[in-house]
C-alpha cells in the first residue's frame, strides 16, 4: 500500500504523486476527491493568490486526477471515483462566488464523466453536502452563526456514512439529509434572480469582519 502526502494544489508535486502511482503497478479501485477550500467575502476585494489557490484546488487538481487516475481504471476495466462537490453546486453564491462556481464545476464534470465511463466499468457519483461540522467555516473565514443548529449542520460522520452508502447503491448525486434535499431541488425551480437574493442574503452576516 502507497502512503504519500502532497500539497494538490502544487502542480509538480501532484505529478510527483501520479508517476508514483503509475510505477506503483497498483490496481486502482477508488479515488475519493475530497481535497478542496472556500473563500468568502466581496471577490474583488479578495487577495488573488487565495482565489486562485481555491481554483487549483477544487477544480484543477480534482480534474486532473479524475483524468489520470479514471483512465486507469477505465483500462483496468472497472473502479469507482466519488467527488465532492457541495450544495453549493446548484445555485449561485453571491458573497462566495469562486467557492460556488467551483462547486457547480466539479458537479458538472462528474455527472458527464459518468455518462462517458459507464461503459468502461467505471463508477463516478458525487457528494453534494449542506453545512457540515468541518474547519471548513475557519478556513473560508467565515462565521458559523445561524448555521450551527442540529437541524442544519450535520455532523462529518453522519455525511461519510450516507457518502459511503451512496457509492455501495452507485448513486450518481448524493445529497445528504432530507432539507439539503429539498433545497437542492427547490434552487432548480426558483427563478434565478430570486436564488441569487436569497444565498446572498444567508451569506452576508457569516462574514466574518475585518480586523480592526
């Protein structure tokens, strides 16, 4: 077994990480995409090299490794690849705009590479979760707020375990718990405009201020 850690978002250090696994001779059976960031705040406003840290993040390296690493086992003849995206990915998200578009990348991307591998034995479903106990509101630098209730943020084991669940049913779009559900579905039936108002209107108190 092959333990390596790697900075994704560090293209020669992916590569490193490729070659290696390509020397290795190692079926490869399962590619969890999980690695990713958010940013949040008015995007002009933002320090470029955060935003686009999060674009090689959560979009390049996802997609090169779905690239790489789905083509072994496209010809191995079978494998499974679950990415995360987030509920992030059907709606726009005024207030974190790259970290939205992102998400609707890596959504988009996965239900197309499931359709093309279908027929090489390759699975691909995707993880779509709501707010999740994560670091991941500290890192985009955000606030919890209203968010940090039990009927809205699950806890990340309660997310693995549906994730898991999910790929042994080979789910194409998994979407944990019935409110992420709904929501998901509803942003899809709202007029835009409306959508837009409202995750901005959600987003802007979690903003975390600036320092003084």
């Amino acid at each position: 077994m092959l333990f390596r850690t790697c900075n994704l978002a560090e293209p020669l250090q992916l590569s490193g990480l490729l070659q290696e696994l390509e020397q290795s001779g190692h079926q490869l059976d399962l590619l969890v995409n999980n690695a990713g960031i958010g940013t949040s705040g008015l995007y002009v406003e933002q320090d470029w090299s955060r935003e686009q840290h999060l674009i090689e993040l959560n979009m390049l390296a996802l997609a090169r490794l779905c690239h790489a690493i789905g083509g072994r086992m496209a010809e191995q003849g079978g494998g499974q690849i679950l990415n995360v995206a987030s509920l992030a990915a059907f709606q726009p998200g005024p207030w974190m705009s790259n970290y939205y578009a992102s998400k609707a990348y890596v959504l988009s991307l996965s239900e197309g590479l499931r359709e093309e591998l279908r027929n090489r034995g390759v699975k691909v479903s995707v993880l779509c979760p709501g707010p999740t106990r994560t670091a991941f509101f500290r890192g985009a630098r955000m606030q919890v707020g209203h968010l940090d209730t039990r009927a809205v943020m699950m806890d990340a084991e309660t997310v693995a375990l549906i994730a898991v669940r999910g790929l042994e049913k080979n789910k194409a779009v998994i979407v944990p718990g019935w409110r992420n559900k709904l929501l998901a579905f509803s942003s899809r039936l709202g007029p835009r405009w409306l959508v837009r108002k409202i995750t901005a209107a959600l987003h802007k108190p979690l903003l975390t201020p600036p320092p003084l």
